[in-house]
C-alpha cells in the first residue's frame, strides 16, 4: 500500500483478503488531514492500515527510507556495503515473507516486533529516513545504513509526552 495515507479507507478490502501487504505509509496532517488516533498515538499508522484490510496480512515495511534511495543503496547478498530496512508485523510467516522479497531486491531486514512497534521508525523519529541520509541538508543518493545504525537510531526513539 504506497498512497496517501487519507485514501487507504478507498482501498478494496476483499481482494485483499488473506494476501500479506506491505505498508508502506506515513501520515502527514498536512496532506493527510487530522485523523485523531494517530494524533494522540493509540495506533500506528499501519494499524490503522491493517484495521481496514482486515482480512489481510499488513507488514509494514519501506516506509523509512527516502524511494529515490531504494536504487541507489540496494546490494547483492553479502555486500559489506548491503543496507537494512526495518520491517514490524503482527504475523511471522508474514513477515518471512517480506524478508524474503526485502532480500530478493537488495536488502538486509531488521524485525523490530509487532505492528504497535512500528510508531519506532514513523515519520519525525530517529530512524525515519536520516540513517540513509549523506546529510540532511543534501540527501544526495543516499548512504548506506546497516543493521547497527538502525538499531542505534531505534534506541534514540523517545515516545510523545
């Protein structure tokens, strides 16, 4: 699911049924307008995601990483060089799943638990993007950014008063 996060209520449930979808949203009020929960966060966007595709399987995934980077820093296997992406999910078969498609196109993954746990690499956190950043003044094509790095910026996630 790569939309506006406004829209997702738009999205066909049914055909969804019993399919794993990878969430890859972040809510912005500004282009999103005010959607209460998430403003006083008692729920993640992505289970505000899986809340309407209820009979689906939602992982989310690629939402902390600027798209125009994904070319530029995806490794084969092995690479010294190869970066993470953080994915959170409800349902380990699922998120294998996803493990296995992060891989297939260039990246390492680092599970950080359930949906709720995602809100660790939401928009305006420590790991939201600026890990892959050359400088954040000047994204440029963006720098490679391993497990460690992600799992020092998660530590840096300090929850709203």
């Amino acid at each position: 699911v790569t939309i506006p996060l406004h829209a997702v209520p738009t999205i066909p449930a049914e055909p969804l049924a019993g399919k794993i979808v990878i969430d890859t949203n972040n809510y912005y009020p500004d282009r999103d307008g005010r959607i209460p929960e998430l403003d006083a966060d008692t729920i993640t966007t992505s289970e505000f995601v899986q809340r309407h595709l209820s009979g689906a399987t939602v992982v989310k995934a690629f939402n902390n990483i600027i798209a125009r980077h994904l070319g530029s820093l995806a490794r084969p296997a092995g690479s010294a060089d190869r970066s993470t992406l953080l994915i959170a999910g409800d349902d380990a078969g699922a998120k294998a799943q996803v493990v296995a498609f992060l891989d297939s196109v260039g990246y390492d993954a680092l599970d950080t638990g359930v949906l709720a746990e995602s809100r660790r690499f939401q928009r305006d956190t420590p790991a939201y993007c600026l890990p892959y950043f050359a400088s954040v003044t000047d994204p440029g094509p963006g720098t490679p950014a391993g497990a460690d790095a992600l799992r020092a910026a998660l530590a840096a996630f300090a929850p709203r008063a």
